[in-house]
C-alpha cells in the first residue's frame, strides 16, 4: 500500500534527526524541525480519526520525547484506521471537499511522503526519495491539485507551484508541484 511507503520513508528520515536539528528551518516557511515532526506525527493520527470518524485529535509535543517511537505509533493507528472493511470506499467530508476513503489514503500518502522530503531537506539528506512511489503521487497530484487549493504558505493546503531543475528526481519534482522551493 502507497501509505506504507510513504510512512516507511518519512520514518527512515526521521530516524536521522538529530536533536541539536529541532530548531533547524524547513522548506516550510512557517516550521522549523520540531514543528514539522509534530504536523505529520499528529497528522497521521489525524487521518485515522478522518477515515474512522472518531473526532479531533489531541496536539501534542511529539518532538519533545522520542519522536521516533510517536510517529511508529501514529502510523500504526493510521494504518489500522484504513485496513478496516469498507474504509476505503466510505466517503469522509473535509473542509475542501467530501472524498472516498480510497482518495484519503492517497492524500495521506502524498502529504506523509512530502513532508519527509520537508524533513530530509532541512536535515541536509538527499531527497531521492522512492522515486516509484513519488512518481505515483506527483501523477495523482497533477490530476487533482488545483489553484483553488493553493495559496501563502501557512493559509493553503499547498504553495504556489514552482519549477524544478531539468534534472531533478520524481521527489523533488512533487515537491516543486506541491509548492517548494527545490
């Protein structure tokens, strides 16, 4: 499964984090390092109360602890919260839209595997990340990101999108389209 991935490469990015690299800046303007490990640790749970229909969650300071043992245990909430029968063909209503379970898990996906490219830049990691998966998603991305959904960084979903270089790799190349500088 695509969230799979994606999981699974932010967790290996964020298994490099240094702690002296909290306060480091993120190609989010509005993050630094324990900002954005506290956006996706708290957004997978958020998916899973999303797909589940269980309510808000709770923010917490995962960046204060282990983070790594946070964002293991949100994936498997997140992961559990999707596997269950008929998840992915209920339809969830979010503040831009209703959307079947299926396109949440591909949102999840995307939004998990973009923010561990967010991740790896700012910790100074190559950013090729899985480049079968991140063509996958920039396909998808094209297809269903609009203008109505993008806008200044902290006020829209996604930033304005921006040009990669000629030779960048498929990650980098979603990142640009999401709205990073790359």
């Amino acid at each position: 499964m695509e969230l799979d991935r994606a999981f699974a490469s932010t967790l290996d990015i964020l298994g490099k984090v240094q702690h002296e690299q909290l306060s480091a800046a993120t190609p989010c303007a509005s993050w630094n390092v324990c900002a954005l490990i506290n956006h996706f640790v708290g957004t997978a749970r958020w998916w899973a109360a999303t797909i589940s229909e269980t309510g808000q969650v709770t923010e917490a300071d995962y960046a204060a602890g282990d983070f790594m043992a946070a964002y293991e245990e949100s994936i498997r909430i997140a992961t559990a919260a999707f596997e269950v029968d008929g998840a992915l063909l209920k339809w969830v209503r979010l503040p831009f839209g209703e959307f079947p379970g299926a396109v949440l898990l591909g949102l999840a996906a995307m939004e998990q595997f973009t923010h561990g490219w967010d991740l790896a830049r700012a910790i100074g990691h190559p950013t090729d990340l899985d480049p079968d998966l991140a063509r996958e998603l920039l396909e998808r991305a094209q297809l269903a990101i609009t203008d109505g959904l993008r806008g200044a960084d902290g006020e829209a979903l996604f930033g304005p999108a921006t040009s990669a270089p000629s030779d960048a790799g498929p990650a980098d190349q979603l990142a640009a389209f999401l709205g990073r500088s790359v």
